[in-house]
DNA sequence: GACTCACATGCGTGGCAACACATATGCCTA
DNA sequence: TAGGCATATGTGTTGCCACGCATGTGAGTC
C-alpha cells in the first residue's frame, strides 16, 4: 500500500456512504439504536420523529446494509450490522471537536466560531 | 466515559461534517490534495472540474476549516488543515468494503450487491 | 373473519445544494 | 497604468432529498 493510498480511495462510494450520515435524523437513529436491537416504535419515542419518517430513513439505512431488521411477533427490530461504526464514528468526532468545532457545547456554554 | 457515548455525539454538528464529505467532487478534492499545498489551478486540472465548481467547493471546505488557503504571488495554495482527515477517511472506507461494498470494482471486475 | 396494532409505501411539496455563466477582484509583468 | 492571468463571487436554474398525509400490508387477538 503506498504512502498516497488515499489518492485511489472510491470516493463515489465514500460519497455516497456520508450522504447517508449527513441526515442529523439518520445519525440520531443510528446512535439511538446503540449496541442493542430495538423496535421501530422505541426509536421513534426516542428520537421524537413522525413514525414516516423514521420508516423512511431505516429503509435507507438498511437499502444501504448500516442496519438489519428482524420480525419478532408484529414488531420489527431494527440494529446495527457492524457496531464498529460507532466507534469509527467517535473517532470522527474527535477529530472534528479539534478541529472543526463550530458550534459546540462546553460545560455547558455554547462556545459558537462567528 | 460511558460505555454507550455514542449516544451523546453532537448528531446535528457532526452531520454538518458528513454533509461536506457527502460530495464526490469534494471528497475529490481533498483526496487529490494529499498531504501537500496545490494551487487551484493544479486541483481543476486534477479534477477536471470547472473553476467556478472548484473554487466552489474549496470555499465550502475552508469555511468548515477542513482546507486552508495560503497565497503566493498571484497563486492561491490550499492544503489539508489536519491530514489525519485521510487516514479516518480510510479507516472509514475499510470498513465500508466489509459492508456497504454497494458499486465495488476488484481486480477489474464490477461485484454488484444486487 | 373483523378489529387492532406495528410498520411500510405512494404521492405531492418545499427547501437546499451543486452547477454554469457572467463578472468582479487581486496580483504580476511590462 | 494597462493588460493578462489566477481566483472569487453573484445570480439563476435544476435536481434531489427530507418530510407529511393518506393508505396499504402483515401479524396478533377475539
């Protein structure tokens, strides 16, 4: 692997991948549903979202294999295929809060970049 | 910190992140800029890209501070503000071929998930 | 089989973002 | 200072995406 490896990398692909991570609400639902598997209904009590509109970003998400869904009776349970994403997704964040903090929160007072 | 601290990541500013790498020709952009300083006219030729649309996307990047932009004579540098960007870029894309291999070209041949 | 609950889907709408064209600005050279 | 190159910016258009409403489907209960 050389050095510039990251010249090769298939950004459509890659592209497409944080299209899906752009939507607050989708990112909302993904670190809502945490290691565990949960019915539709507690993700949408969790995130406070019409039950259309959570429906509609779980089908994304699962269309692009982020989540699996298992019936279970007359629910449907929806969790993480790979939970190593919350990792990767801490690990962005980390880098971002150093280096793009823009509008964060520091015990308790809103530190906003104008 | 907490087992589940995934569940606390500001969703909204990190969204806001994903939104600016969520674009091909951005993604392009700072992939094709690696770990050294190019003038724009070296990232149009690279991209292949209209000036507008590059300057475009570079202000976009900038203003996020994922880029910055230096002059020299009647050129303008920009480089990588933190090249570790690359190295979660590719972390992410690994564990992307695992799975959300979607459009994945191997060895030449297209392995479409239908 | 009728009713209910959990979830999915089709359709229409509004808003935003990428892009191109034209033009402005800044720097250099002669 | 005139002219040309490098880059930025304003405006308008187009296409896509999130969202809500209404409705469909599937499972469980009686």
């Amino acid at each position: 692997m050389p050095i510039d490896s990251f010249k090769n990398l298939p950004v459509k692909d890659l592209a497409q991948l944080f299209k899906l991570l752009a939507e607050p609400n989708r990112l909302h639902i993904l670190c809502s549903m945490g290691l565990e598997c949960r019915p539709v209904s507690a993700i949408i009590a969790g995130t406070g979202l019409t039950q259309t509109n959570v429906s509609f970003h779980l089908r994304a998400l699962r269309e692009a294999g982020l989540v699996k869904a298992e019936r279970h009776g007359s629910f449907v349970f929806y969790c993480l295929y790979d939970t190593r994403l919350l990792e990767l997704l801490e690990a962005l964040n980390d880098w971002r809060q150093v280096h793009a903090p823009s509008t964060e929160f520091v015990s308790g007072q809103a530190t906003q970049a104008s």
